[in-house]
C-alpha cells in the first residue's frame, strides 16, 4: 500500500508528488508526514472487502490527529474510543457519534455519562463491574444504555504479549463461560439495551488464522443468546491486522474481512470491524536528521535528532523498522550503524547494526510510523514533541504545529514566593 505513496526519483524519497527533503526543510526534524492518498486507499479496502455487510470503525488510538479523523470522517466511518478524549476529539473533527463504539477496561463515570448524553452507538463492556456502572448511570441521565459484552475467546493471536489481548490471562474482556449469564443480567435491566457481542484479540496480528478462530467462538456464544431470546443486532470482531514495518509479509484487507465473515453466514447480526494500525501506519514515514557519526570501540552510532519519547514502538516493543535515506548518497559504501536518539536511556534506539550509507547532515526515513507514533509520544527529557504534516499530492499541509518550551510548561506554576 505504501509503496504507491512512497517512492524514489532519481534517489530522492518522494511522499506522493513532494521530495521529503523539501518536507524537512520546511518543517525541520523529527517531523511526522503522512499520505492522504495511503489512508483513503486503505480505507477504502476495507469499505470494499466489508461491503454492506457491516461498519468499519476506525481505531482511533493508532492516531488521532484531527485532520485524519475528519478525512475519515467525511468518507463516512465508524470509530472505535477507548476513552472521553477519544470521543472529543471523534466529535471535534465532524465524526458521528452515532457511528462510536466505547471500548476500554477502565471507562471512568464521567466518560460514561458524557458517551451517553452523546449518543453513541455502543459500549464494549469488559467486566460485571462496568456493567452496574454504565446501569446506574443510565438510569440517573433517564436513558438507556447501548451495550455489548466483550467477550476473551482465549485464543492465541501469535503477536507481541504487550499487544496480545484475548488470552485467558489477558486484562481485556469477559471470560466466555461467564458471559451468558451477564448477557441475562443485562437483558433484564431496564436501563441496558443489549446490542451486541465485541471480541478483539490482539494487534499487528500476521495471520489470519486467529481471527477465524476467534470468530468461530463468538458465533457459538450468538447461537446460545439467540438461543435464549437476547437479540444481538451486530457482533464487532475488533481490529488487529499487522503491517509491514521490515521485512513482514501481513494479510490484505480482504483476507481479514473473509476470515471473520464465514461463521456469521445468514445469521442477520452486522459485522463491525476496528482496523487502526492498518489503515495509517504504512501511510505515514517519521523524518529524523542525523546528528552525528561516534564510534565507541567496534561500533559505530548514529545519532540521530529523534527519540523514544518521539516515537515509543521501537523501545516498547523492540520494534524493527526500515530506515532509508531521504536521498541516496552517491559512491557512499553500506556500513552496519547503531541508529540511536539523543534521550537518556539505552532503550532510546531505532535499530542496531543497520546498513547504512550516511553522514552526519543527512535526514532518514523510519518507514511505516504512522501508527502510535504521535499518539504515543510525550515530553521526556523536555523534549517538545514533533510536528505531522500531510501531504496530497503536491501540497502539504502542518496538521500539528511543532512544540515549543513554553509548551513544555503549559499548565505550571512556581511555588508563591518560591
């Protein structure tokens, strides 16, 4: 997908008809840049493959910058929150609420009351206990709340542990041997109007295999609620398609819709999906300057101007990625580099004994980092925090201005006298 977005003239790194070297000129570095071509392609794959089978809601804690949630929101998403600011900034940028499903293991009172009085279309609860909140609180606004359980299939998603969440062992969702009985709780309840089933199992998940799986058992949990007279309308099956930060190769859009679909075969219920990494990471690139070349002993460093606090996977995870030069060097050998931010942690690093032709000067590419890149960045070390720009076609545009030091301490106060 992103190849189309991204490519080379003559050894220059194009972002669809802009050289990122003019990017980085304009807007310096580290700077975040995205395709809006990348998003509304992948996007639309995903519309393609569901068809009027169901609703994709993008998740929005991939990336949550304004502009590229009001792109998707005029092409007519759904959305998938995990929290109040979530659905502020959904609401801020044109999306209906209508179209939002809350999930998260730790909706607070306020969040709660302020999705309701919104109107969204569900919450995904996650515990019997959440369930009695959401209940009191519809009941104190005079509404009804929509609901579906999330339900934890225990199945193996085959990903990191941090970002495997349907294993029995996992903090997310209702075991399904519990669920029946919440589901007849909640049926009961003259304040919940029970919508639906959730199960989301994990994320950057490489095969498809896991979401069948999962699949399968969410429908023998709909067979039983029918079964028992609780009408499900839709059953989401959350996101969690990978993407290809190296050297991976991740299923198509289509693969993902064809593996959860087939159980749910004239069952009536709507499908509802929340692809997040899927539609933004391969359409954005992180654009870092290297600051310079030291060699310590039998290694050489590259230290470059971005850093963990910029972009977290690579220390979080121990995330790989591609690295490229935003222009070729010419004659230049390959020579292997420990590419490293200016933070102070060891864990601050992009990549070790990477292959690499460049000079201190020269501004790389960190392929694919358009998801929880700035929604995952902050302000350690008193680092002021990038800007993203989007480009389409030959125009960009600063979606996010870059920080300043007055913003570091934006909020703060000496102590009276002090």
């Amino acid at each position: 997908m992103s190849d189309s977005a991204f490519h080379r003239r003559s050894g220059r790194l194009f972002a669809e008809e802009v050289a990122l070297e003019e990017v980085a000129a304009r807007y310096g570095t580290p700077c975040y840049v995205y395709s809006r071509a990348a998003i509304e392609g992948r996007w639309s794959r995903y519309c393609e493959a569901l068809g009027d089978r169901g609703q994709v809601c993008y998740a929005v804690k991939a990336n949550g910058n304004l502009a590229l949630l009001g792109l998707l929101a005029q092409a007519g998403a759904g959305f998938d929150i995990v929290s109040g600011g979530e659905l502020a900034r959904v609401l801020r940028a044109g999306g209906d609420a209508g179209r939002v499903v809350f999930s998260g293991v730790g909706k607070g009172s306020r969040e709660i009351r302020r999705a309701l009085l919104a109107g969204i279309r569900c919450f995904n609860v996650e515990s019997g206990a959440e369930l009695e909140r959401i209940a009191a609180i519809a009941a104190e606004t005079g509404t009804r709340a929509p609901i579906a359980l999330r339900v934890n299939p225990d199945v193996n998603p085959e990903t990191h542990p941090y970002i495997a969440t349907g294993l029995a062992e996992s903090k997310f969702g209702i075991p399904l041997e519990e669920a029946t009985a919440l589901y007849r709780q909640a049926a009961d309840h003259p304040s919940l109007d029970v919508r639906g089933i959730a199960c989301h199992i994990g994320s950057q998940l490489l095969n498809v295999a896991p979401l069948r799986e999962a699949a399968e058992r969410v429908r023998e949990l709909l067979d039983t609620l029918q079964a028992l007279d609780i009408p499900i309308e839709h059953v989401d099956m959350g996101g969690g398609l990978g993407v290809r930060y190296r050297d991976e190769s991740p299923p198509d859009p289509a693969d993902h819709v064809e593996a959860i679909l087939p159980p749910f075969t004239e069952t009536g219920v709507e499908i509802l999906i929340e692809p997040g990494r899927a539609i933004v990471a391969e359409a954005g690139v992180l654009l870092t300057r290297v600051e310079y070349l030291k060699e310590n002993g039998a290694r050489t460093f590259a230290i470059v101007d971005a850093g963990m606090n910029d972009y977290l996977r690579p220390a979080l995870y121990d995330a790989e990625h591609t690295l490229e030069p935003i222009n070729t060097g010419a004659g230049r050998p390959l020579r292997p580099l420990d590419v490293v931010g200016p933070v102070c942690e060891s864990a601050d690093r992009f990549a070790t004994g990477y292959p690499l032709s460049v000079e201190a000067g020269d501004v790389l590419a960190v392929r694919s980092a358009g998801a929880y890149g700035s929604a995952m960045s902050s302000q350690y070390n008193a680092r002021p925090r990038p800007p993203e720009v989007l480009v389409d076609g030959g125009q960009t545009h600063l979606i996010r201005e870059r920080e300043t030091v007055d913003d570091l301490m934006r909020g703060e106060s000496l102590l009276p006298g002090g």
